[in-house]
C-alpha cells in the first residue's frame, strides 16, 4: 500500500517535471526504478531477529 501511495506521489512530480497533464506509465516505471531498493531496504531493516535469521538462510541456499 504505502509503495502504491509513494508511486502515485513521486509518479505525480515527474509528470508535472515534464509538463505533462497526465500520469503515463513511463512515469511510474522510473520512479518505480529509482525507489524500489528504498523501499527494500527499509522493510529489510524492520525485520525482527528471528526474521534476519530465516533470510539469511534463504538468501545463502
């Protein structure tokens, strides 16, 4: 939900950056782009212990 509502609000910018009226999706695709490792990388730090271990054994198999 809240990487839909930060897609639409960054989408939104970029568009009127370019001047343009509407959203398009080459504008969502390169917010999406540029966000995605932010959005990973924060859910990855809210991981509890316990979670980190099970990644780590996922991430090494």
């Amino acid at each position: 939900m809240r990487l839909g509502l930060y897609l639409l609000k960054m989408s939104a910018i970029e568009a009127e950056r370019a001047a343009k009226r509407k959203i398009e999706v080459e504008d969502v695709e390169k917010v999406y782009e540029g966000g995605k490792s932010l959005f990973l990388d924060k859910s990855l730090s809210s991981l509890n212990s316990l979670e980190r271990i099970v990644k780590g054994n996922l991430h090494h198999k």
